[in-house]
C-alpha cells in the first residue's frame, strides 16, 4: 500500500449497524471496480468510526472521493447516521 484514505464518523453506538451495513454493502463493488483499490477495513472506537481504504497511490485514494461509487452510492447511506462531519484525509506511506 503506498496511501489511504481514512474517513472518521462520529456516529451513536444505536446507529452503528446501520453504517456497518453500507460498509459491508459496497466492499466487494470498492475492492473490485475502484482503480487503484486494495483493502478497506471497518474500525469501531467508542468515541467513532473509522473507514480506512488502502490505495496504490495517493491520487487514486484522492479520486475515490469524487467517483460515481463514493458520491451517488455510499455518501447517501450515511449522513442521517452523522453526529459530526466526518473528518477525511488522505496519508501517503513513507
């Protein structure tokens, strides 16, 4: 992995399935028409949620936020469940 994406939801404990379910709903579709796309994993904190995508470059993580999947399939799901703005970022391995 040379990037990620993570993407930080502030969600209450009663919501969460409901994010679990857009999650599990378009990780197979993710992993397999996003280009550039190489693991996504669910991380569950008391205090938030996580997505982190892994990427082959930065440039692709970046351009999964503007793709037809992220915009008109998977931000609609979402932000009823939101407490907060999700906080979004995009790292690159050194």
């Amino acid at each position: 992995m040379a990037a990620y994406l993570q993407i930080t939801m502030t969600i209450d404990p009663a919501d969460r399935p409901a994010g679990a379910k857009v999650f599990y709903d378009y990780l197979k579709e993710f992993l397999d028409t996003v280009p550039g796309a190489r693991t996504k994993e669910l991380l569950v904190r008391d205090e938030d949620v996580q997505v982190l995508h892994g990427f082959e470059t930065a440039e692709q993580a970046s351009a999964y936020l503007s793709s037809e999947l992220f915009t008109t399939e998977v931000v609609p799901g979402l932000p009823p469940l939101f407490k907060a703005d999700p906080d979004i970022r995009v790292y690159s391995v050194a």
